[in-house]
C-alpha cells in the first residue's frame, strides 16, 4: 500500500487534529486499503493502539462506501476535501483509508508498518 500525502489537502480542514498538527510543522498522510470496509470497529481500535508504539496519539480512518466516506470523522470535512482524499488515495467503494498527522518521524513509522 502505497502512503500518500495528504498535507496540501488537509491543511485548512475543519477537522483540528489534522490542521493543527500541519500549522506546526508536521505531516498529513494516509493509505487505501482494498476491501478494508470489511475490517470491524475492534481491529481498527487495535490498529490505533499499534501505531501508539510509533508516537501517534491516534489513527484517523474512513470506510468508503457506495453512499460514500462513512466515519466519525467525515462530518469535518468538506464535500471537496473529502473527493480530494479519495482520489489522493484511490479509494473505492469497499476501501478503508487510514490517516496520521503528527510530525514526519512519528506518521513515517506509524503508517510504514
């Protein structure tokens, strides 16, 4: 799975957590995983809890589905954030998307493993 950048998209977003780590100077990036919307809310917790080996304080995440992005994330974006993410990505119906933003260090390690 491929990281992607997410920082230009993400840097003026409603949602704090992201634009608040990139005012500081840190990273928003993100991978699609295929078929990943099958994945339950218990291993995604699970997936948060890995990457706070790594220093992040938390692991953002979107389902993507055919009535589009669902998460408790979702309502603080835009419709166009929310297209930018998804094409950045390349995610489709039945994808998950994973997002960290911290400093480059800690999304790099968090992300990458």
């Amino acid at each position: 799975m491929e990281i992607s950048d997410l920082t230009e998209v993400l840097k003026s977003s409603g949602f704090k957590v992201f634009s608040q780590a990139i005012e500081k100077g840190g990273v928003a990036r993100g991978i699609c995983v295929p078929g990943g919307e099958k994945f339950s809310r218990s291993v995604i917790e699970d997936l948060t809890k890995f990457v706070s080996i790594y220093g992040a304080r938390g692991l953002a995440w979107m389902k993507i589905t055919d009535k589009g992005p669902e998460s408790n994330i979702v309502k603080f974006f835009t419709a166009q954030e929310l297209e930018n993410i998804q094409k950045k990505l390349g995610a489709k119906s039945g994808d998950l998307l994973l997002f960290l933003a911290d400093d480059v260090k800690v999304v790099a390690s968090g992300l990458a493993h």
